[in-house]
C-alpha cells in the first residue's frame, strides 16, 4: 500500500491550486472588458443589472426603488444584458 493509500499525502500528489500569473492576467482583463462594458449602459440599465444580479434584489423590489413597472424593469434588464455582449 503506498502512502496516499493509508490517508498519507506525499508532496507530488498536491496539486497547486492557485492561479498561475497568466490565469491571473486573463481573470483581471475580463474584469476590465466588463467594467468598460457597464460603464457604456445607461444608469437605469446598469443600476437594475447590478440590483438585480449582484444584490439579488426581486423584480419587484427593483421596481419599487425605482418607482417603475416590472415590465420596465424586464426592459432595462434585457436591454443592459443586450448591452454587454
């Protein structure tokens, strides 16, 4: 029985779970591309994105703060994700 086997672990076996600098590179240049592309949206559309999918608030409570319709709301949000492809 080798020592992996007996709950052993021997230092080849590890693999190394952090982010080589290219990963890293790759991770903060799509950071970048996304800020770049909300900045491009509309205030409305980027504050309903961001509530919506990073605060993850309901349609309702969307509306609600904004003093706007659920259908205005489903508007901003598809015209915001249309927006940053």
């Amino acid at each position: 029985m080798d020592r992996v086997e007996r709950g052993r672990t021997d230092v080849d076996v590890i693999a190394d779970l952090q982010p080589g600098p290219d990963l890293i590179a790759e991770a903060r240049s799509e950071v970048a591309a996304v800020d770049r592309a909300m900045q491009r949206l509309p205030g409305r559309h980027q504050s309903v994105l961001l509530a919506l999918r990073w605060h993850e608030m309901s349609r309702q409570e969307v509306a609600r703060r904004h003093g706007v319709s659920l259908r205005k709301v489903d508007t901003a949000l598809r015209q915001a994700l249309g927006g940053l492809r």
